[in-house]
C-alpha cells in the first residue's frame, strides 16, 4: 500500500510521533480500522496501538483563521 506522504505507520517505538510533531495542544491524528480517525497526544501512541489498533498516525490539519 502507497501512502500519502504524511501518513505514517504505527509499528514500533520507532514509529510513534514526536512532540515536535504535535500539535500546540500536544496532539495527532491516529487511525483505527475500528474506530477510524482519533484525536490523542502524541504520548499515548502505545495506547492508541494496543487498545484501540492503531495502525497509523498524521498531523492534525491547521486550524482554520
């Protein structure tokens, strides 16, 4: 599978978001088969891989002005 290039997966440690690429309220997008896309902080990406099978993770979209 080809993803865009700002959707990423969520395999390991390695893979989990950043604080640098939080939003300033310290969030990400993930995405769950289950449960489609969720907003969390970028420190519950083991959480949010486990309990809710996550499977990828992107950057929340800008707010709008």
């Amino acid at each position: 599978m080809i993803l865009p290039e700002n959707v990423f997966f969520l395999d390991e440690p390695a893979d989990y978001p950043t604080e640098d690429q939080a939003d300033e309220y310290g969030t990400v997008l993930y995405f769950s088969p289950l449960h489609g896309w969720m907003t969390e902080s970028y420190l519950a990406a083991s959480d949010m891989q486990f309990d809710f099978r996550c499977t990828h993770w992107t950057f929340t979209p800008t707010k709008p002005s």
